[in-house]
C-alpha cells in the first residue's frame, strides 16, 4: 500500500497565483489561439498529405527498359520542364495559356533564352526556317555551357518576353594580380639574365650586392611586422617568408638565409601559445563551429605546420653542413655551410628554451643531444649552456626528464665515448631543491576547518553564512594550487633522477677509468642524499676502493669523500658504517695541496670538512678534530689568501664544535708522546703536544683579512669582544669567503696598501760603508775603473775569502 493520502484541501490556481481577471482572460485568449493556430497547421499538412496521394496515383508506372527518345519527344520535355520552372502562381490564366501555345512553336523551344530579344524580331523568309532552328540546339551542346539565373518574364501588348541573365564570376581581379606577379617576375628573369651576361667589375658587384641585400632586408622587416602586429589574419605569410630559406642569389643567399632564421625564430617565440596544440580528431573536424573558432583552429593549424616546416628547414641545415653535401643550385658554398649551421643551431637552442611547453620540444632534443658531443668546441658548449639553462629553469620537470632520456640513450649507445661536459649539465638538474621545498610543505601545519557544532555555539547565523562562504573558497584555492601537479612533479623528478643513477652506475661499473669519472663522482656528491637506501653499502664500498686503488686525482678522490659522507649524513645515520678510512685519505691528501695545484679543490675541501667534522661532532673524537686544526694551519700558508681565509674560517667552526681545540693555543704539551706532523694516521699523531705556530706567521700576511682571522684564531675565536670577528666576517660560511676574495679578477680584496716610507730631513756626512776591509775594496775598484784592461773579477774573491 501506498503512503496515506493528506487530508489538507488543495489551493486552487487562482488561489496560488493571486492573479487578476484581466491576466487570466489573455491566458484564456492565448490558449484559444494557439489552438486555432495548431488547428490550421493540421489541416494544411491533411492537404499535403490527399495532393500527395493524388500525384502518386495518376502517376504513370516507370517502365522496366528506359529507350533513346527521338529528337521532338527530347523537345517535348524541354518545353514542360522550362513550364514548370516558370513562376506560374504569379500569371493570369490567359497569360499561362498564351505561353503554353508559344511554347509548341518550334522557334521558342530553340532560341536562346539568355537574350531578351522579341520572339519575331528575326523571323526569316523561305520554308527551312524549322530546319534551322532544330539545328540549334546541337550546336549549342558543343559549346561551353554557362550558368543561367531565370528571372521573372516581361507582359507586353501582344507577347510575354522571358528574361534570364548568366551567373556572374567574380575572378578578374585575381586574374590580374596574377598576371601583374608573372610580369614581375619575368622582368625579374630577365633582369638577372641581363646582369649574368655582362661582366660587372668587384666595386659594382659590391654596390649590387648591397642594393639588393637592403630590399631583402626591407621585404624580411615588412612580413615579420605584419605577421606579429597580426598573427591571426597574416599566419599565411609565414609561409612566404620561409620561402626565402631556400634564396638562390648568389650575391646574398648567406646573409639572406641567416637573418630569416633569426627572425623567424624571433617571431615563433613571440606570437606561440602558452600551451601545447594538439591535432584536431575526426569528429572536431565534422562538427559544426562559429566562425571565430573556425579562424582560431585555422590559426593554429598553419602556426603548428610552419613551425615544423621551419624546424625541418634547420635541421636540414645541419645535417647539410655534417655531411658536407652540395645543393644543385650551388647558390651557397661548401665554405658557408659551417655558419649557416652554427645559426641554425644557436636558433634551436633558443627555441628550446624559450618553448619548452610547445609542440615538437622533444623533437629538439634529440636534434640538439648529439650535437653535445661535437667535435666542433663552439657547438658543443652552444648546446650544453642551452640545456643548462633549460635544467634551471625547467620547473615542472616534463622536459628535463625528455632530456635526459635521450642522452641516456646516447650514452650507452656511444659506449661512454663522449665528453664529459654533457654529464656535467645534469649537475643543473633542479631535483634537489624540489625535494627540500616538499619535506617543508609536508611538515608544515595544514588548514582545519570548523564542523557545525563549533560553529553553531561561537557564530551567530549571519557569521556562520559568511564563514561557509569563506571556507568554500578557501577549499576552491587549496585545489588551485596545483596539489596534482605537486604530486606530478615529485613523480617525475623521481623517474628523472632513477635514470640519472643508472647513467652514473653503469660508467661506475664497467667505464672506471674513463674520462667521464670525474663528473660521475661530482653528480654522485650532490645527489647522494637522494639514493635509495639498498645502494648504500654497494655504492660505498666501491667508493673505497677507487680511492684505494691509487688511479683517481686529488679532485677525484675528494669527491669521492664528499659523497660518501652526504650518503651518510642524509639517510645513512641509520648505517653502522664507521668511516674511518675516509677520515685518513682525507688527512694524507690535505698535505698535498698547494697554491701551484689547482685552487678550486680547496672549495671541496671545506664541503668535506663541513660535513665530517661540522656535523658529525658527536661521532668524531678530539683528537681527531686537533689534528685536522693544526694540519688545516699548516695548509693555510702554502695557499692563496682566498683559501687561507677559507681554512681558518672552517678552523674557527670545527673550534666552535670542538671547545677543548683551545689546547693547541697554549705551548705546554698534554700528555706523552712526540707530535709526528708525517704521520697520515690523525688519531696517532698526537696532536695535542703541538702548537698552532702558524698564526703568528700568518698575523704579517700582507692580505687584512688573513691578517684578522689569525688575530681572532690566537684568541680563541670568540664571539665578543676585542678578539671578536665582525659581522659581515663572522656570518658567512667558508665556502662564501673562499669565493668572495678570489683572485680570478687578478685584482687584491680588498686592495692592499702602498708600504710607507719615511723620509729624512737631513743627510749623514762621512763614508757610507762602516766595514773598514770593504771600503778599502771598493776604493781600489773605483780607482782602477778608469783603465780598460783591468775587469773585476768576482771569482777570485771569493776563493780568497773562503781560503
């Protein structure tokens, strides 16, 4: 059974509405119309309906065999067709009787209804009149047949003239743009042909030269305004100004070729998109649009074809200069090859750049990935800075990971044999910093919203609407800031870096003593944090014994230091690794470092030093870090000033983690033992029966800043007072100062000082030389200086002195 009906009196309509008399008689009226209206719709399709019935009834059966008509029963059904096409609705029915009796006459069927002429104008005498007239019409099927529009016939006194006239054409103004461009261009022809026969002199061909390279450059500067004042109606002249790519003067086909490659380029990076263009599918291409989005698809349909006509073009162009081919019209030399293709690359570098979200980037890539590894220098470090600067600036991480797909590939498919400046470039890899960015956002409080019980006892109802509304679009702006694409980038940069190992361990694994290991070790020092914790005890026990193996350079071997401890201080505190062995190389190798080797090398030093010591004050014993102090003393005088002012900022850090460092600063010695400064052991050396000697030394620097921070060292390094550093000193790391005071300007930071002198007022009278033996020498030289034969001769005395 049902719910129980309501027991509640339905209100009426008028009841409901509360509408007036007046407003229910025109409903009424309007009702009653529409009925009438629908009535008389019916009855006129009842009507259509019977004529219908009627037509197909009298209509007589189509035979089986359809036979050739003869001539006059071809005319017949001329005449009824050219009856039925006349508007009869419009005549009188003596009119339409009339011309029913005209039409029987053999000279109305065949004279020619496009003129307008009287049917009796041109009556002839003599009885073959008929005969004629029935040849007319097969002479008029020869002919080209035209369009005919029947118009309305005119009544005269006697007669009803049919009117007709032929269908207008609308061309003879591209007829005549047409033949103005086949009248230039012959004269253009036979101008070149005229100028290739006679002879012109260097200075003449020089002025031709110029003339013409002027109105190149006036028709390249018209088509690219055009084009960009109005891309959307000019997209078609795109195409005419890559047509002059392909310029076939001799005189300026270089030139001419170069800067339509720069302005194109030009252009595409300023009327492109924001976005990527996709093609349109079949059902987009059926359906029915509005006339602007039919324009703005066709818009983007020639963008997207010229832009890849124009990358073929430049890609042709490199592989013309590659395989030193010749074209047929020999209009540019093989010599000319190598600078139209170093703009056509530098033009595909910008284009990867400037266009990373467009159609066809990945395209790019693989043209510009292999052009890395050029023999050529200049192309090789165009492309590499290109893909740096797309590294750094690639924020979503769509084109990074295209890129280093393909120099994967490359790599392997190459069998390691490229440079090593194409692994550095994935040191400008963005993936660290998005890391870092994410740990933040993860630990960061989020947003809690009130539920309905809180809101109803603390808001009234007017604050609780408005509280909706704010949370609602608080909501909306939270799904805004793109948590999906936050999600998208963590899952690309993931991928992006698995390649990026395996790329570093293969050349680990089997290509240890090539080239590219330096920057394997590099990329491993600052991505090490990111390794997956399963590669750690594979990835550091390799480590150790390339460092083992003697093979590896001073720079080598500190990077592998350096990655070995950022994968121990990231994910590896977890590790029971002890590494001590990391702790002694890095000892040994400090000693070998000097102002003649390489002066980068110290900026690793003091990362290493950061992290073994800096961070790791809990796990390192004070011995060791006493030793390192002193060593790190010693290495302060055999380097430049930069660097000196780096260790002993690094000294002031490991003495600020190590307290009890302050024993170097007194001369008694603790303990037993002799200090042995040879040892490369830092635990056995016994570092604390020495002295930090060196900062007395270093207090005459002739550089200020190492001059204070050896006072500030003598004092302990403290934080206040006299012996206290300044600020703008104190607050930067050592990596900064080593930076800050370089010498690669080959200028002093800050300038040094001109010595003063003192100047005497007066002058001593008397001999200058006090040492009676000396003077009595230099008298006797002086008074024999005047004779030729006499020489001095040095030699012999100083075989008198020593006997």
């Amino acid at each position: 059974m049902g719910p129980p009906k309501s027991k509640k009196r339905k209100p009426t309509f008028r009841r409901l509405l509360k509408t007036s008399s007046v407003k229910i008689d025109n409903k009424t009226k309007n009702r009653r119309f529409k009925r009438e209206n629908a009535d008389k719709k019916h009855r006129k399709e009842q009507r259509k309906l019977r004529n219908a019935l009627k037509d197909s009834s009298s209509r007589a059966p189509r035979p089986l065999e359809v036979y050739k008509k003869r001539p006059e029963e071809e005319l017949e059904d001329e005449d009824e067709e050219f009856l039925e096409s006349l508007p009869t609705d419009m005549m009188e029915d003596e009119d339409l009787e009339q011309i029913k009796a005209m039409a029987r006459k053999a000279s109305f069927v065949t004279r020619d209804l496009s003129s307008s002429e009287p049917v009796h104008s041109k009556k002839r005498k003599g009885g073959q009149s008929a005969e004629s007239y029935e040849k007319l019409p097969r002479k008029m099927r020869k002919e080209e047949q035209k369009e005919v529009i029947h118009l309305l016939p005119i009544k005269d006194k006697s007669r009803i003239i049919p009117q007709s006239m032929e269908k207008p054409v609308e061309q003879k103004e591209e007829d005549e743009e047409e033949d103005d461009e086949d009248a230039e261009r012959e004269l253009s022809e036979n101008e070149e042909e005229l100028e290739e026969a006679i002879p012109l002199t260097a200075e003449e061909r020089e002025t031709l030269r110029a003339q013409k390279l002027t109105e190149k450059k006036l028709a390249i500067a018209m088509l690219g305004s055009a084009i960009i004042s109005d891309p959307n109606n000019n997209i078609k002249k795109l195409k005419e100004l890559r047509g002059m790519l392909v310029e076939t003067d001799p005189l300026v086909a270089v030139t001419v070729r170069k800067l339509v490659m720069v302005s194109l380029m030009e252009i595409f990076k300023d009327i492109v998109p924001a976005f990527r263009i996709r093609p349109l599918t079949e059902e987009e291409k059926a359906a029915k649009v509005k006339r602007d989005t039919q324009q703005l698809r066709e818009f983007e349909e020639g963008l997207v074809s010229q832009y890849k006509f124009y990358l073929e073009n430049l890609e042709q162009t490199i592989k013309d200069w590659k395989q030193k081919k010749l074209k047929r019209s020999q209009a540019v030399a093989l010599q000319a090859y190598r600078g139209l293709a170093e703009v056509a690359i530098r033009c595909v570098c910008e284009l990867l750049v400037a266009l990373p979200h467009f159609n066809f980037h990945n395209n790019i890539i693989v043209m510009l990935v292999p052009l890395m590894n050029d023999s050529s220098r200049k192309v090789s470090d165009m492309c590499c800075e290109a893909m740096k600067t797309l590294f750094k600036e690639d924020k979503l991480g769509y084109a990074s990971l295209g890129a280093v797909k393909v120099m994967s590939g490359m790599i392997k498919g190459r069998h390691f044999n490229v440079r090593p400046e194409l692994l550095k470039t994935l040191m400008w890899l963005r993936i660290k910093e998005v890391d870092l960015k994410r740990d933040t956002e993860d630990t960061a409080p989020k947003k809690r919203f009130m539920n309905n019980k809180e809101k109803r006892k603390s808001l009234s109802r007017m604050q609780r609407k408005w509280k909706k509304a704010e949370e609602k679009l608080e909501k909306e702006l939270l799904e805004a800031e793109a948590s999906e694409n936050k999600d998208k980038k963590i899952k690309l940069h993931t991928e992006t870096l698995n390649i990026v190992f395996l790329i570093y361990f293969r050349i680990l694994k089997k290509a240890q003593k090539s080239v590219l290991l330096p920057a394997v070790l590099e990329g491993l020092a600052k991505f090490a944090h990111l390794i997956n914790l399963e590669f750690f005890d594979d990835l550091l026990n390799v480590l150790q014994n390339l460092i083992q193996s003697g093979d590896l350079t001073n720079r080598e071997s500190l990077h592998c230091i350096q990655t070995a401890f950022n994968i121990l201080s990231g994910q590896g505190d977890v590790l029971n690794i002890d590494p001590l062995k990391f702790y002694t190389h890095l000892y040994k190798t400090l000693i070998s470092l000097h102002a003649g080797a390489p002066n980068d090398d110290i900026i690793i030093v003091l990362q290493c030093l950061d992290v073994m010591l800096t961070k790791r004050r809990k796990q390192v014993t004070l011995q060791r870090a006493m030793a390192f102090v002193k060593r790190l003393c010693t290495l302060s005088m055999h380097v430049l000033p930069n660097a000196s002012i780096g260790i002993m900022a690094a000294n002031r850090a490991i003495i600020h983690a190590f307290p009890k460092c302050d024993l170097l600063l007194d001369n008694d010695g603790q303990g037993s033992g002799v200090y042995l400064p040879e040892l490369d052991e830092p635990e056995y050396c016994n570092p604390q029966n020495t002295s930090l000697w060196e900062l007395h030394t270093l207090m005459r620097h002739y550089q200020p800043i190492v001059r204070k921070f050896a006072t500030h060292l003598s004092h302990g390094a403290p934080s206040d007072g006299s012996g206290a550093l300044g600020v703008n000193l104190s607050r930067r790391s050592p990596g900064q100062l080593f930076a800050d005071y370089s010498f690669r300007d080959m200028t002093f930071n800050p300038p040094v000082g001109a010595p003063t002198t003192k100047k005497r007022d007066y002058f001593t009278i008397g001999h200058c030389l006090l040492d009676q033996e000396l003077r009595k020498q230099v008298d006797k030289v002086l008074s024999v200086a005047d004779e030729d034969d006499d020489t001095l001769d040095f030699s012999q005395a100083l075989t008198q002195t020593s006997t």
